[in-house]
C-alpha cells in the first residue's frame, strides 16, 4: 500500500550513529563547554566540524533525530 510507513530505525539514526549512514550527513557536534551543536551542509562551519564519536558525537539523518538526542541547531 501507498501509505506504509518506512521504519525509521533502519533508514535513520534515531540516537545518533557513530558513523554517517548514506544520505545522513548532519554533524552532531560537541563545544569545549559542553553544549551539543549539530551542524548542516552548507552551514559556516560544517567543513571544519570533525565528529568524534569517543567524545559522545555523532550523526544525524534529520533535524527532527539530532534535536530529539538534544543537540541545537547552529546559528552560523
């Protein structure tokens, strides 16, 4: 039927992924106070942002999963 719903968990990191899946490419991003930023392509500082997932960062596939784990969106 036309309107199944696609399960998100095998599509999407509904708690973050510790490697980026295709087609998810949200940077979940941790500041030296501690404040989680997640960053978008096209964004100021999305190029220079490195995840490192041993410090708790991770991957996101929408705005939707990295603001439901508490990241805010950045502001550059």
């Amino acid at each position: 039927p036309a309107n199944t719903p696609v399960p998100a968990a095998a599509t999407g990191c509904p708690q973050g992924c510790t490697t980026a899946p295709p087609g998810c490419v949200i940077k979940g991003n941790i500041n030296v106070e501690g404040v989680k930023i997640y960053h978008v392509p096209g964004g100021g500082s999305y190029t220079a942002t490195v995840i490192t997932p041993a410090n708790g960062e991770r991957w996101f596939c929408t705005d939707q999963e990295a603001q439901a784990n508490g990241w805010r969106k950045a502001q550059n």
